[in-house]
C-alpha cells in the first residue's frame, strides 16, 4: 500500500493579505489549490493545519518576538482562505510545530508525507522537521512552487536547511 498526506500548513487569510500576508504568500495559493485538487483526485488524504492564538497573544513568548496580533481563535484572519479548498481535518496549532501532526503521521501508517504552505522559514520547516523526527523511515518532502516563505531569501534558506535533513524538495 502506498498511503500518502499531503500536510497543507497555515493557508490562512492573516498570512495570504492580513496582519502578516505577503506578496510571496498571494502569489502562491493557485499552486496551492491547484495541488490540493490533485491530491484528491488521487485518492491522497489531505489534512490542515490552522496557526491559532488566544487574545492573550501578546503576553505569550512567541508575542514577545514577533508583537503582531495574527490567527486570533475566531477571527477572520485565523480562517483558512476561502480559495483554499478544504477536504480534510484541521488541526489547530498554538504554535510553529504540531506535534498532533506529527503524530498523525506516525500512527496512519503513511509512506510519504508532502508539505506544502506558509511560511517555508517557519511552520512549514518546524512541521517537516518535526515529522522527520517523530518518522525517520517515512519520506517526506516540501512542494517548493507551493510555498512561500517570509521572504525569498528565508524561503530558500530555509529549503536548504530541510534538503541537509534529508527532507525531498519537490
């Protein structure tokens, strides 16, 4: 049996055109729709991750270093674009790494795991790596043209960083 994922991390409206959106982000969810419409025609099961703060975000440590209010629980911009089709579980992440991901991954018994979204320099690598370690047999790679790091420079930086961890840049 060849059981893929496709982990579709953070496509939420506050990093496509809200509090941290970019031009990197918008400019990828066609790519991004594009191959979640493939992976369901292929029998892939597709599984969401949704960047999720309290009104409290402030106070937290990640608040600290980056004081910018974004995918406050119940908001507009913590919602996952409506341009992003949605067939799968979300799963909310206080954080920049799901371990509820990971162990998704290690319990379903998948051969590969593909990660594709935002950011390239921050979740998306922090999800990969985190896979890698809870999976070291499972493949995983990251769709490069369906993501979007905070800048172009992290975002391949942070691509060489996963390629040195044995993570597949596709």
């Amino acid at each position: 049996m060849n059981k893929k994922l496709l982990a579709v991390i953070d496509m939420q409206n506050d990093f496509i055109d809200g509090a941290l959106g970019t031009e990197e982000a918008r400019k990828i969810v066609p790519s991004v729709r594009a191959r979640i419409l493939s992976a369901r025609k292929a029998g892939e099961e597709v599984v969401y991750t949704r960047d999720t703060h309290g009104a409290d975000y402030l106070s937290t440590e990640e608040g600290k270093n980056l004081p910018v209010p974004h995918c406050i629980k119940g908001s507009a911009g913590w919602q996952i674009s409506e341009e992003i089709p949605v067939f799968g579980e979300i799963v909310d992440k206080p954080t920049f790494g799901s371990t509820a991901l990971a162990q998704k991954v290690k319990d379903g018994g998948y051969e590969r795991v593909e990660l594709i979204g935002l950011c390239t320099d921050i979740c998306v690598i922090s999800n990969a790596l985190l896979i890698k370690a809870f999976c070291p047999e499972i493949r995983i790679c990251v769709r490069e043209s369906c993501c979007a790091g905070v800048t172009e420079k992290s975002h391949r930086t942070a691509l060489d960083a996963m390629r040195a961890c044995q993570v597949l840049i596709v």
